[in-house]
C-alpha cells in the first residue's frame, strides 16, 4: 500500500515537472519570437548595442532577453503640430503668433536611436525646438506684409531648408521633413484688440458715409420723383381741363342749335332741370306761389311762356 502511493506521488511529481518544463520553454520561445508590423521598424539591440534593424515585415526570432531586446519605430509618415505660443519678433519689432506643423518620417532607425531616442515622441520633441528656432530666424529678417503676403512660401521653404540642414548634419538624425507650413500667423492678443478696434472704428465710418450719401441719394430721388408727379398731374390736369373744356363747347353747340330749332323745348327743359334741382330732398319746406310761373310747364302752358325766373321758391 504504501509502495503503491510512493509509485503515484512520483507520477505526479513527474507530471508537474513535465508542465513546468513547457510552460517555461513556451515562455523562452515566445520571447524570441516577434512580429514586425509592416507600419514599423524593428530594432534588436542588446546591453545598448544595435544589433540590427528589421526593414521587411513578418516572423523574426532573437535571444531572449536580457540577452537581446526588440524595439519598434513607427516608419509612417508623422505629424507635429506647434505648441508654443511665445510670441516672435519680426523685422519691425512686431510680436507675432506663429501656428506651425510639420511632416516627417524616420527613415534611419539606427542613426535615429543613438542620436534622438528610442521613441518618437524624443524626436517629436527635439524637432519641435529646431523648428521653432528657425521660423524665429526667418521671421526676423521679414516684415509684417511679407509674413501674411504671398512671400509666407518663400519663408516656409527657407525654415525646410534650415531644418533639413540641422537634422542631417554632423550627427544625422536619421529622419526626413517632408514639409513645413504655417496655420496662422496672428497679432498677440493685446495688439489684436487694438487692430479690432481700429478695423471696427474704420467700418463704422464707412458705414457712416454709406448711409449719409444713401440718405442723399434717397432724398435727391424722392425730390425728383416729387416733382415728375407734380409735372405729371399738372400735365394731367391740364389735358383734362382742354378736353372738358372741349366738350362743354361741343355741348352748348349741340344746345344752341337744339334750343334754336325748337324755343318751346329749350324753356320746358330748364323746367325740368330747376324742378330736379329744387325737389332733392324731402326734408326741404318749400313756399310757393300757385300762379307762379314754376310751375308753368306742369300746368302745361309752358309752349308760349316767357323764360321763368321771378317765381322761383326760395328754400328754407
């Protein structure tokens, strides 16, 4: 019996070792085994040492460590925005906000981690000042107009080529600037409100004189539209008087010549016209004389009286 347990405590001893072994070669294996990315380089160094860079992706193998460690660098093309918002100097003395970014890549990873560091942001970092030195350099050369005119390309060329001669001189950086541009080119903030005011107070005065000479204009039209309806009605009116004037002719002519062929008519027409324009309305008291001659063309007499004009009523 006891031999029997003795017999199993020794498989099972046996069976731990034999998990313990693999899993502790599983481990030496993977850490000898990596991946490079194709978006990356691989760099095996060893106690500080660059042992070699791995350019193409895919499976490679290296020591374990501490023997030998592996570091990726990203081979993309990168991006690096300016930070800084001290004011530079230009020509004049003016204090001007410069936005800047930069594209770059690594294109040397060795000469990059013994003379920048083991990450991109150490390169990032030290760019970052080399650019900002040069764009100071050139903006103290230029003016105010030729920084926000169209020689701003000729400036950016020159900070590229100032940067490019930096960064692959004595001691390469094992990098490439691919190009270097401006986002904006300001005023500080102090001298921005002052040119908003100015810009402001200028703008104002325009709109002044805008709406002084509009309100001229507006009554310079007004005055001559005044005076063509004035011309116009005066015209009108003038019109209508000759062609009223024309027809109360032609009307009396008709008249006359009415009157003239028949005296009896032209008398019992006016009695007509008096009696409409003496009954107008009810309310009028009248006081007549029977025997007046008014009412002579209603007593029927009218074909051989004299004109009436003595008998007419008088309203009250």
């Amino acid at each position: 019996m006891f031999d029997k347990k003795e017999t199993e405590n020794k498989k099972m001893n046996k069976i731990g070792f034999y998990i313990s072994s693999s899993i502790l070669a599983l481990a030496i294996l993977s850490s000898t085994v990596f991946v490079v990315d194709q978006r990356q380089f691989g760099v095996v160094y060893s106690l500080g040492q660059i042992k070699r860079v791995i350019i193409d992706p895919g499976l490679n193998f290296k020591f374990p460590p501490p023997f030998e460690n592996v570091k990726f660098i990203d081979k993309r093309l990168l991006t690096l925005d300016s930070q800084d918002t001290e004011p530079m100097l230009t020509a004049e003395k003016q204090r001007m906000v410069i936005d800047w970014y930069v594209r770059w890549r690594i294109t040397e990873p060795s000469q990059y981690i013994r003379n920048v560091g083991l990450d991109e942001a150490a390169g990032a970092q030290q760019l970052a000042r080399v650019v900002r030195n040069a764009f100071q350099e050139e903006i103290n050369k230029r003016t105010v107009n030729e920084l926000l005119s169209t020689k701003r390309e000729g400036l950016m060329t020159d900070v590229k080529r100032e940067v490019l001669e930096k960064v692959k001189g004595d001691k390469p950086w094992g990098i490439d600037v691919v190009d270097v541009r401006i986002n904006r080119a300001d005023y500080v903030d102090a001298i921005t409100e002052s040119v908003y005011r100015r810009m402001e107070a200028e703008r104002k005065r325009v709109a002044n004189e805008l709406r002084s000479t509009g309100a001229a204009e507006g009554e310079k039209i007004r005055a001559d539209a005044d005076r063509q309806r004035e011309v116009t009605v005066a015209n009108a009116y003038r019109e209508a008087q000759k062609i009223k004037g024309e027809g109360d002719a032609e009307a009396a002519k008709i008249y006359a010549d009415s009157f003239g062929r028949d005296p009896s008519f032209a008398q019992f027409y006016r009695s007509l016209e008096a009696y409409k324009s003496t009954f107008s309305k009810k309310s009028d008291l009248m006081v007549l004389d029977p025997s007046s001659d008014f009412f002579k063309a209603m007593r029927g007499s009218g074909s051989g009286g004299a004109p009436m004009s003595a008998g007419a009523p008088t309203k009250r």
